[in-house]
C-alpha cells in the first residue's frame, strides 16, 4: 500500500525558517516529515469518518511534554498485518488568546519564536515553536465563575492545570447549589494537575498565577511612582507637532474639587523634572499640564500613551511589592472609588478602570501579587455630550477586588497561586485556525490570561514516520510492531535532538493503544498487553510511571530522579527498587 502524503498544515513561517536553519539539528528526512506528515487526519470530520470502519483506536497523553495523541489502525486479519494507520495530535487556542509574556499579553496567532512568556509558576521562559492549523470541529469555552473577561476558548484535548472538584478528599453533595462542598483547607493543600478541558466541570478549579520575579530598580523611587500611578489613570499627551510629530505637553485631568490630588501632583512635577505645572479649569475639569520633553520621554517610556493603548515596562511588572502598592494605591486615586455594598454578606470591594485591555490585565498581576485575585469585566460606556460636542460610547475594562484577606473569597489563595471556580463550559461548533506553540525550559507550560495551561508539541516528525514504518511493504506484522522502539523511529529519521524524544515516545505509546484496543475488538484478550502502574515509594506515592516519565524527561542518574521526585530520601529502603527501574528503562529507550 502506497503511504499517504499531507501537506495541509499550516505552519508559521518562524517555525519553517528555524527547522530549515543550519543552526537546528534535524536531518532532512525529520524536516520532510515535519512539513509533510505522513498518514495525518488534520480535522474531526475526517477523523470521525475514518474512525467508523477503523479495526482499532488509542488515545494517550505525555506527562513529559502535555501533548496528546489519537491514532486509529486497520489491520489485514488474514495476514495480522497492520495495513493502514491514521494519527491526530490535539490542544490548540483560538486566535485572539491572550498570552501572559514580558513585557504585556499577545495574541497567540502572534506569538513568534524567541517570545519571552511566562509559564504555570510565574516564571520567564522561551517560545521554541509555534503551529497554526485548521479545524472543522467545536472548541471549549471555559467560562470562570468570577472575571469572566479571563474566560479560555480551546480544543477539547489541550491541557488545563486544575483542580477536580470531585477528585478532592470529603467532597460532598449540597441541597442548594449544584456543586460539591469541599474543605477548603484540603483544597489549598492539593497540588493541582494538568487535565483535558474536555475532562473539566463546572465547580473544578482553574489556577491562576502571576509573575513571580522580583527586581528593584533603583531609579523608580516614591515620587516616580505616585506620578506614574496619576499617568496612568489621569494623564495624556497633547500639543503634537506636524513636523517632528512629537507632543509637547504631558497633561492631567482631574475633578476641580480634588484638589488635594492637584497640588500633590504639582509638587510631584516640579520635583520629578524642575519646573511648576501649570492649570486651567474648564467647567468642571482641572487640568494640570507641563511643557517638557523630559516629562514626555518619562511617561512613554514607562506607560506609552493614548489611553487604550497604555501599559506597564516590563520593570514595573517585577518592581519590590512595596513599591508596587505605591503605584495601584496612585492609580486607584487618580481613577478608582471604593463600592460599599450594603446588601447582607457582602464586601466593600475596590474599583479601577482603564480602556486599555492590556493594561487591565497587567493590573490583574500586580494586584495578584499584593496578594488579592482581581476580577476585569469588559463593559461599554454611556454616550455623553459635553458643550455640545457628541462623546461616543467606547469600551471600558473595570478591574474589581476586595481588599481583605480574612474575608471569603470565590478565588482561594493557595501557597502563590489562586484556584478559580469554574462556572461553564460551553461546547461550540467552530470551522477556522487555532494556534499553539511550544516553551522551552521543564515546564513547558503558559498562561492564558493568567491561566495555566500545557504546550502540546505536535510530534510530528517522529509518528509521521511510524506510520511509514507499520505500513509500509505492505504492512508490517502486529508482533513486530510491538517491538518497536522509540530509538527505531529515531533511526529511521536519522536522529532527533535529545530535547524531542519524548515525541517518538507518545506515538509508539499510542500505536501499542491502538493495538491493544484491536485485540479487545476482535476477542484475542490474551494478547493484550497490560502497562499498569505499581507504587514504588509508598511515602512518596511515587510509582513506576512517574520513574519512567522522569527518565523521559532527562533523570538518568539515581540523583536525578531523586531531585524531581523525592523517591527513596527518606525511605532508603526502596532506592534498589529504584535503580533498577532506572536501568529497565534507560536500557527500554536509549539501548
């Protein structure tokens, strides 16, 4: 049977530059997989269709890499021949997905290679590559019970770090609301996990995690602070020059009656860059305004200008908390006001709003850092007439939080991260492109709108070539492809850099699900093979999968393995056990 070649992926053009590139290490023959997989279903309708007349299926994950992988087999009876093999990779966003990175949020269709984001601790990491491709199927839209902006649209299969509501110790039913009770103390002590969305309920828990790095920069002082805080609420630029088409003017517009906030912020200008600001009132508005280019290159530089396209520099972002504090308290001043809420239970809660999404956003982290999970409602502004001049409606972000930590909270702070309800998933039908890429460093992991989710590289290249392998020549017997090794897929591609193996691992985990799935069809029962998994470390839960995903992952030495997972330091007595594991699969993967 002649292989079927597909060449309907999309692929952005960083990704073909970087394969193609001297400076990266696959062969040609892994590149022309990469470009052109072999044996490829790319949407549901074609995987649906396939799979009605498939012999066997399997469906597997990577805890090593997040990814996951469907793959449908038919098998010529006669001969016991796998004659034709289909395979799938899933977890993709929709485009529009904000990316938290450094220095703001990006759209996930623009996320280049080299892109500095942050992963599901908080951390910097590095985008190694991206994908793009079509689908003809439904997205999940997983709707949070508080901060609905932060709402995540994604493929069924991506993986989501959460918290099952039903998996938690003492969960138990309630009379009056359709989620399970929980023991918030056994909650915050439950370490979450990576989950399929399409595995998620309402009621699980989202994690919700900000920047964690702290850098002081020196030259951001107190007054340097208070007066950004006043920028980024109140503060513009004005008197542009056709010519240069530089501004001339930074300028702030408060109420006439604050004018505690007028002359703090006058005595701040005059001290951050040496001269008097000057005022004129206008009707109700005060405006404090300053001619200096020094004032101007200041304030763009840290906060840009134009009101919906305002942000914070990436210093600010990893500023000491104190300092951060300084800022929201000056922002809040400039353009917040404390609700008081009168109905029974509830809690005065803190304000904020800005037209910029970006900065909302960015808002969210800082406060999150203080220690309070911010909720952001996306809202539109009344129309209004000011001297008769028409003030359209425009979109306004209003970020919201309550102040007190002794106080209940729908978001549950748990060591440095927040755990959010989730309110709804809704399944949609959606025929376009979504987006993915792949980080660099241990985690391989990001956030979406502060969200954690996995990166699901796509193992293209290595099960590309599996699929030629079991089928080619007319198919190769089920005996001998389940001997297949991932060094096997390796071999015949000519070599993989160290950091893809796990690749060639999730399609040869897949194929032997497939095969499997066959002999429960067709009733060989005693030829199934059965991959459970047994407790090593009874302390540590650690069993033999964990040891063999960590070998995957690089722990070649029993130190190694002892770094990530804590195996047999303080239970001595299983570390034989242990290195034997080690050898089994050292030897099972890598020869």
């Amino acid at each position: 049977m002649e292989t079927q070649t597909i060449s309907k992926l999309n692929l952005h053009p960083d990704v073909k530059a970087k394969v193609e590139s001297k400076k990266w290490f696959y062969t040609d023959t892994v590149k022309d997989h990469f470009f052109n997989p072999r044996n490829i279903l790319i949407n549901e309708s074609e995987s649906h269709e396939y799979e009605k007349n498939a012999d066997g299926i399997g469906m597997v994950g990577s805890a090593a890499c997040g990814d996951s992988m469907k793959m449908w087999i038919k098998v010529d009876k006669e001969n016991d021949k796998i004659e034709e093999m289909r395979w799938q990779t899933f977890g993709c966003l929709k485009e529009g997905e904000l990316v938290s990175s450094n220095p703001d949020f990006i759209k996930v269709e623009d996320v280049k290679m080299g892109e500095k984001i942050f992963d599901h601790t908080g951390k910097e990491a590095y985008v190694v590559e991206t994908s793009k491709r079509k689908i003809n199927g439904f997205l999940y839209k997983i709707i949070p019970l508080i901060s609905k902006f932060n709402t995540l649209n994604l493929t069924e299969e991506h993986p989501i770090l959460a918290i099952k509501r039903n998996e938690l110790v003492g969960s138990r039913k309630q009379s009056h609301t359709k989620y399970l009770r929980v023991d918030n103390n056994i909650l915050i002590k439950t370490k979450p996990k990576f989950c399929l969305a399409k595995y998620l309920n309402p009621g699980d828990y989202l994690v919700y995690k900000s920047p964690v790095k702290i850098k002081d920069i020196e030259e951001i002082r107190e007054t340097e602070l208070k007066l950004l805080g006043f920028y980024l609420s109140e503060g513009y630029f004005s008197a542009k020059e056709k010519s240069s088409g530089q501004y001339g003017i930074v300028a702030f517009a408060f109420n006439k009656n604050e004018t505690n906030y007028i002359k703090e912020l006058k005595n701040l200008l005059k001290k951050k860059f040496g001269k008097m600001p000057s005022e004129r009132i206008r009707d109700n508005v005060s405006e404090t305004y300053l001619c200096s280019r020094k004032a101007i290159r200041f304030f763009n530089r840290y906060c840009g200008h134009m009101a919906k396209n305002k942000k914070l520099h990436p210093d600010l972002i990893y500023l000491p908390l104190n300092k951060q504090k300084t800022l929201l308290n000056y922002y809040f001043k400039g353009d917040g006001h404390l609700y008081k809420d009168k109905r029974k239970n509830r809690q005065d809660q803190l304000i904020m709003s800005t037209a910029s999404e970006k900065l909302s956003l960015q808002l969210q982290q800082l406060i999150a850092r203080q220690g309070f999970f911010a909720t952001i409602s996306k809202r539109k502004t009344v129309p209004s007439n000011i001297n008769g001049r028409l003030i359209p409606s425009k979109t306004c972000y209003v970020v919201s939080y309550i102040k007190s930590k002794k106080k209940k909270s729908f978001a549950k702070k748990s060591r440095n991260y927040f755990l959010v309800p989730i309110q709804s998933i809704i399944k949609e039908k959606y025929n376009g492109y979504v987006y993915n890429f792949e980080v660099g460093g241990k985690n391989k992991s990001y956030l979406i709108k502060g969200f954690a989710v996995h990166n699901c590289a796509s193992a293209l290249a290595s099960t590309s070539m599996l699929s030629v392998m079991v089928t080619e020549n007319g198919g190769m017997k089920i005996d001998d492809a389940l001997k297949l090794k991932p060094q096997d897929i390796i071999a015949r591609l000519g070599n993989l850099p160290s950091r893809k193996f796990h690749c060639s691992v999730l399609g040869d985990k897949a194929l032997r699900s497939a095969i499997n799935d066959y002999f429960r069809r067709s009733g060989q029962t005693n030829r199934i093979i059965v991959e459970g998994a047994r407790i090593i470390d009874p302390e540590t839960k650690t069993t033999d999968k964990d040891i063999e995903e960590a070998i995957l992952e690089g722990a070649l030495t029993l130190e190694d393995v002892q770094k990530k997972l804590k195996v047999g330091i303080s239970n001595k007595a299983v570390i034989p056990a242990v290195e034997e594991l080690i050898r089994f699969y050292k030897e099972k993967y890598f020869g």
